[in-house]
C-alpha cells in the first residue's frame, strides 16, 4: 500500500530551518531539522509521497514572513517546495488532489464539524488537516500526519483493508 506523509505547520517549519522554529516538541518528545530531514528522507527512498496541506502552507508562509533572519532565501526554498507540489514533482502531491476540500459542500462540513473541535482547542488549520489525512486514507493510502502535535496524531487515520471482491 503506498503511503502518505502529511506535514503540518510546526515539522514544515522546523525542517525550512525557520529562525524560532528550531525545535517541534510535545510531551518530551522532540524533533529537530536532522530528525525530521532523516524522517523524511527514509520516506523518499521507501517510495512515500509527501502532502502539503493548505493549511501548513499559509500558516507555514505566515511564520516564514515574519520571522528573522534572510527571509528572501527561506521565501525561495519555501516556494520551490510550494511549485514542485503544484506540478506533483516527485515525492510531493499534486496539490490539485485537495481541492474537492475547498467547493461548497466540504466547506459547509467543516463548519459543521469546527465548532465542537474549537470547543476542544483543535485549530481550524488541524481541522483541515485532519480531513486531508482522511481523503488520502478513504482512497487507500496508509496515511501518516508528520506532527509533534499528540492532539493532531490522534486524528491520524488507521489503515483500512478492503475485503477482495469475487469474480462472478
């Protein structure tokens, strides 16, 4: 089964290098540039692609325009990793796979859906990532959220296999 790495807004950051993002942890667990560069390399050379959700890009563009040091620098390596997803270039997703999130109908679904999870101090942008995990899921990938976030690896969605059909 292939397998997707969904990357949230914290690991992004923290493997761009961003000045203040150095480190990504939750509950004595912590990851680094080299951690998350190791992790992700050992999901290219198994095959996996990897997704930027579009939450993990505008809050990770966020970060990126505001932090300190060569912002012009960190802006090109965060764009060229933004045009290979674009065009699906080898490991990315094509980013056009998540646009059935964003029409009318997934919209009214997530506001349906928010409220009790902002109830729960879930972000909208983990909201949105949490669907783009179950898209991928649904269509019969093995899913993993790259997150320090125990709350957003909680909404990771477990593996599903599909009965054979028999020939008639």
């Amino acid at each position: 089964m292939k397998k997707i790495i969904v990357i949230d807004t914290s690991m992004f950051c923290t493997w761009l290098k961003l000045p203040n993002f150095e480190t990504c942890e939750s509950r004595n667990d912590t990851w680094d540039f080299e951690r998350i560069n190791e992790k992700i390399e050992t999901e290219i050379r198994n095959h996996s692609t990897l997704v930027l959700p579009l939450a993990t890009i505008i809050e990770s563009g966020n970060h990126l325009s505001h932090c300190s040091g060569d912002i012009y620098s960190l802006a090109h390596k965060f764009c060229d990793i933004l045009r290979k997803s674009v065009e699906g270039e080898s490991p990315w997703a094509t980013f056009s796979q998540q646009s059935e999130l964003w029409n009318d109908a997934s919209l009214k679904r997530l506001a349906d859906e928010w409220p009790p999870m902002a109830a729960s101090k879930v972000s909208i942008g983990d909201a949105t990532i949490k669907n783009v995990a179950e898209m991928y899921a649904k269509i019969g990938y093995d899913v993993e959220i790259l997150t320090c976030d125990s709350g957003l690896k909680a909404y990771e969605p477990t593996i599903h296999t599909t009965k054979p059909r028999r020939r008639k």
